[in-house]
C-alpha cells in the first residue's frame, strides 16, 4: 500500500462501515422496541465473535503463536475497540438516528489529536489545532441541536456515541504501538472475536430472549455485519500500522458521511436536519484542515 492508494482503501473501509448504521437500525426496527439492553449486547456479540473467526483464515500464522507479552495489549485493545465501543455504539442507536451516529463517530479523529501526544509522543496540539478543535465542537453541538427526523433523544445519543468514538480512538492507538511483529489480521481476528465474547457474557440475561427474536433475515443482517466489522476492522488496523495515527484521521471524514447518506436513504423516518448539515460541514472541515496541517508539520 502507498500513500496514492490510501484513499481507496478509505474508502472501501467507509463504505463497509457506512452500511453498518442502516443495517443495525434494520434490526431494531424488526424488534419494534421488543429488544432489551441485554439483547443487543447479545446482537453485538455474536456480530463481533463472528467477525472474528471470519477472519481467522487470513492469518499468516497460526492462531495460538502470538508473540510473548502481547496477550494483555491484545485484550486490551478487544476492551476498548470492540466491547467499549460497541457497548456504547448500540446502546445510543437504540435511542437516537443512524445520521448523528455516522456524524459523531467522527470524533474519534478529534479524540486522537488531543491523545496522540500523551499515547504516542507526537506534537502537541497548535494554535490553528485548538481552534479546529473549537469549530468541529460547535458542530457537534449544533448537530445535536437539530439532528433532524428520527432522532429520538439526541442528547442522550451524542454522550453515547462520543463514548464509542473516544473508546475507538484509544483502541487504535494502542493497535498503531503494537510490536510490528505482529500480524495484524490476526491481531484483529483476537480483538474482534474476545470483545465479541465479552459482549455476549455481558449481555447473558438476553440469550433467550435474542434466539426467540431471531429470524431470517435479522439472522442474515448479523452474518452481514460481521463480515463487514471482520473486512474493515482488518484493513483499518493494517492502514494504522503503515500510516501516521494523523493522516488516517484526515481520511475518517469519509465514514461519518457515507454513514449519514446511507441512514436518511434507507433508513425509514430518519432524515438530515437543518443542524446536522451545518454541524456536520463544520466537523468534517475541522476534520479536513486538521489533517492538512498534521502533514505540514505546522
């Protein structure tokens, strides 16, 4: 991979993880509210645990040759990118729009300019950072404002979903200071499928009642999406181990806005607001220009 082809890979991996909103949505809306917290840690559980072993024949190694000492970074990395994030990802879909998902996931980038120098020991924000920064949470909150239709409690969604986006940011960083050794697809083959057990075993109390609401196409919906979490998760951890944490969250911009797209067109009820199209211009220019100034050096 070279810094031409970047963008392509992006964009394939925002395309894949764009389709995700609309189709955990497509899930909620087949349960008409029938769901429980617990069923949807189970729904995202097996997603996960599934992606996980998808992948598994990928691997240039076998499974159980690990490098030592990388057992607890690896279960770390599955706490906070599969487990915390996603705990908090579905718990605010359940209660706000696919649109101010795909808009505030965003912030992950924003999340890694302020951790990036602790974590990383890379430049500390400037001047023109801090006021990107500022710009990019006026937009949020303005966004949040007037997300548009479908928005249930936008409130409670955007705390939610800057949780997930904070708990993938971390994740990625810890994934960019792994030992090179490690092959990262199976790397992601580990995190993806032990987050994915953490969230079943967290979410024990629904199994039944996730098997009693499983039907055919809410079961083809699951496998879907964990071929989807398995093809991106894996080509976006191979991108944070080639490329700067900086450059990547330039890119980001794409997934927030194929995931806004894709939500208010297929998504039935839900569409982009007054707020959320303003908002969402001012987080992803912040987005643009932090990036540019991440590659001047500035």
């Amino acid at each position: 991979m070279s810094r031409k082809t970047l963008p392509l890979f992006v964009v394939v991996c925002a395309l894949l993880w764009g389709s995700a909103f609309p189709g955990i949505k497509y899930v909620y809306s087949r349960w008409d509210g029938a769901d429980t917290f617990s069923v949807r840690l189970v729904f995202a559980g097996v997603r996960f645990a599934l992606a996980g072993l998808l992948l598994l024949p990928f691997s240039r190694s076998p499974v159980w040759g690990l490098p030592r000492g990388s057992l607890w970074p690896l279960v770390i990395i599955a706490l906070t990118q599969t487990f915390g994030q996603y705990l908090f990802f579905y718990s605010g879909l359940s209660v706000s729009s696919g649109v101010l998902a795909s808009l505030l996931v965003s912030t992950g980038s924003l999340w890694w300019v302020l951790l990036a120098p602790v974590m990383l020991g890379s430049p500390k924000p400037g001047r023109r950072q801090w006021l990107l920064l500022a710009l990019s949470t006026t937009g949020i909150t303005i966004a949040v404002y007037k997300p548009g239709a479908g928005a249930g409690d936008p409130i409670l969604g955007a705390t939610l979903f800057l949780c997930a986006s904070l708990c993938g940011a971390v994740a990625l960083i810890l994934f960019r200071r792994l030992d090179s050794a490690i092959d990262p697809v199976k790397a992601t083959s580990f995190a993806l499928f032990t987050g994915g057990i953490m969230l079943l075993s967290a979410g024990a109390a629904g199994w039944s009642r996730f098997i009693a609401l499983l039907d055919v196409p809410t079961a083809l919906m699951t496998v879907y999406l964990g071929a989807v979490s398995a093809t991106a998760f894996c080509l976006w951890n191979q991108l944070a181990q080639l490329f700067p944490v900086n450059l990547l969250a330039g890119y980001r911009f794409l997934i927030p806005l194929s995931g806004a797209l894709m939500s208010a067109s297929l998504v039935p009820g839900e569409s982009i607001g007054v707020g959320a199209l303003i908002g969402g211009c001012m987080i992803l220019t912040s987005l643009i220009f932090l990036n540019r100034i991440g590659k001047s050096g500035q």
